[in-house]
C-alpha cells in the first residue's frame, strides 16, 4: 500500500492551513490553495508562526520545522493540483460550494487520487455523488487546531473502496494521529454530540439563564471541559456551528437539532467568532 506524495489541500482557513502543516512536517509535498490570495498570505504568516512555537517547545524537531518552511506551496488555481495523489478539501460548510468544488477538481485531479473531504458533518456519500470517483472518497475530519489535536475522525461512504479506507488510516497513522472511524450520519460522531451541547448553551444564553461567563464557567469547572461551549464556539466559528446544526436538523429530520435563534442572529450579524474578532465575546 502506497502512502500518498503530493498532497493538496483546498481551503486556507483555520483548518486548511493546520492540515497543510502537520502534512509538511510529516514530509509529503503540498499545494495550499485558496481562492483568497489575502487568505494564502495570512495562511503562510500563521504556519511559519506555528512551526516556530512548536519546535520552540521541542514539540517538532528541525527536520520538521524546515519541511514547513519549504514544502508548502501556496496556489491560487485549482489546476496546480493536477498531479496530486492525495486532495484534502477544507473549504466552507455548505454543500453547494463543496460539490461544485468536487465537480471541478474531478476533471482537473489526476483519477487515481482520492478525494478527502474535513467537512464537520455533511454526509460523505452525498458529497462523493458530485463526483466520479466515488469508490476513492472519504472522510477525514481533523480537529482544531490540527498541530495540537490527535485526532482524525476517519469516515467511508456508502461506496468507499476498503483499500481506500485502509491507506487513510495508514495516512493518519504517518500524520502521528489517532483515528476513530464513524459511520456516515450527519454529524459523525463528534459533532452529533459537541454541537447539540454547543447549540443548547446558545439556548440558555438566550432564555437568560446565565451570562456567557457563567454558562462557560459552569461547563468549565463543573464538568473538566478545558473551554466552555461558547467560548469554544467562537473557537471553531459561529458560521460553521450554524452550519453544522442545520445539516443535524435537516440530515436527521429532528427537532430536538433545530439551531438556536440566537445562533443565527450572531451569524447574521457577521460575528462569527475569533475569526471576526467579535463572536459571543470580544477579542
Ligand atoms: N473550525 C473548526 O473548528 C473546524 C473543525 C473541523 C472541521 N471543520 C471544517 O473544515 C472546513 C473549513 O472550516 P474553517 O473553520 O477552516 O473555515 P474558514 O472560514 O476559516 O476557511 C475557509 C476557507 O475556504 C476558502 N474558500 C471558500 N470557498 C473556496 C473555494 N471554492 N475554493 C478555494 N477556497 C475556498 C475561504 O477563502 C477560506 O479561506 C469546514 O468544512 C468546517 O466545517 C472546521
């Protein structure tokens, strides 16, 4: 089983960016692409950063570090990824930019490449439909902030091949994470829980039931989380916990996921968290 060389990941956001660095310090070649040339210069800023902290703290040695500074380049075509063996796209949470992504990428990538997708929650076997390759697609959803986070949700779709299966669990093992694999439900596993939490703190927040430093407190000391839920909203973005709830409420046909209102209105009102620099709280 062969592990993959060049590696593409396609969006340059808080998750792309941490995927193309832990791939760099692993030693695979990679094309970071995003539509955004201002998104590619943040990009680049924020993983020499990063790097710089963990060898700093002895975290990675100088091999890696010097991987990161020199095999990642940053694209702005999709067609830089012609010869890729291994795409991860990590592009916005909605169906449709993703499947016109798929769609796009599965005439330009070369057909043996497999296509991974880190979307938080929409089904795998609905976004490998919008492609031709739907034996060589699969789900590998890292956590924020990849450098730090061990592990890899790892799900196959309704057609995924097993070797395709096998060699992403080879892949996350030379990533020197931990997968744990889920079947293909909306939300996979960890989202199915996180955000219904995250949801219902938003819920309190709104009914009064505490100010957000309480509810965060309470979940903070009262149950060892190392966040609380809306300051780890913020964290992950406001606009993707929104996302993710409404793919819960409609995947699942449920209520009980209906995202809450006030949810919404920060997303409305463009506060979507640290990333905005204005969320549930002020950064
Ligand atoms: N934020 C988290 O904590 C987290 C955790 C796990 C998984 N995810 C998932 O990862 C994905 C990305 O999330 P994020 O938080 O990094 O988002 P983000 O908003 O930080 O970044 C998204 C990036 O994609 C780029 N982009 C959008 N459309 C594009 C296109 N068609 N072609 C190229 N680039 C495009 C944008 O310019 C932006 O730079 C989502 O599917 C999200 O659900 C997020």
């Amino acid at each position: 089983m062969s592990s993959p060389q060049q590696v593409g990941v396609i969006g340059a956001g808080q998750m792309g960016t941490g995927i193309a660095q832990v791939f760099a310090q692993s030693g695979f070649s990679v094309f970071l692409v995003d539509a955004k040339p201002v998104q590619l210069a943040q990009a680049e800023a924020g993983i020499r950063a990063s790097a710089r902290r963990l060898h700093e703290k002895a975290k990675i040695d100088a091999a890696a570090y010097e991987r990161v500074q020199t095999q990642i380049r940053y694209e702005t075509q999709l067609s830089s990824l012609q010869a890729c063996d291994w795409i991860i796209e990590a592009i916005v949470e909605q169906e449709a930019a993703k499947g016109q992504l798929f769609r796009d990428l599965d005439s330009i990538v070369q057909p043996e490449a497999i296509f991974a997708t880190n979307t938080s929650s929409i089904p795998i076997t609905r976004l490998a439909s919008y492609t031709q390759r739907r034996d060589r697609f699969i789900g590998m959803h890292f956590m924020n902030p990849v450098p730090i986070m061990k592990l890899v949700e790892v799900i196959a779709g309704l057609e995924t091949s097993d070797s395709t299966l096998q060699r992403t669990l080879a892949t996350v093992a030379l990533l020197q994470k931990e997968a744990a694999c889920s079947k293909d439900y909306p939300g996979f596993i960890v989202n199915r829980i996180l955000m219904p939490m995250i949801n219902e703190a938003f819920c309190a927040l709104q009914e009064g039931l505490g100010t957000a430093q309480d509810i965060d407190k309470g979940m903070k000391l009262g149950t060892n989380q190392p966040m609380g839920p809306l300051e780890l909203a913020d964290f992950i973005g406001l606009d993707t916990c929104l996302s993710i709830m409404n793919v819960l409420f409609h995947g699942m046909g449920d209520p009980r996921y209906r995202p809450s209102p006030l949810l919404r209105q920060y997303v409305d009102a463009g506060r979507l968290g640290r990333k905005t620099k204005r969320g549930v709280y002020e950064y």
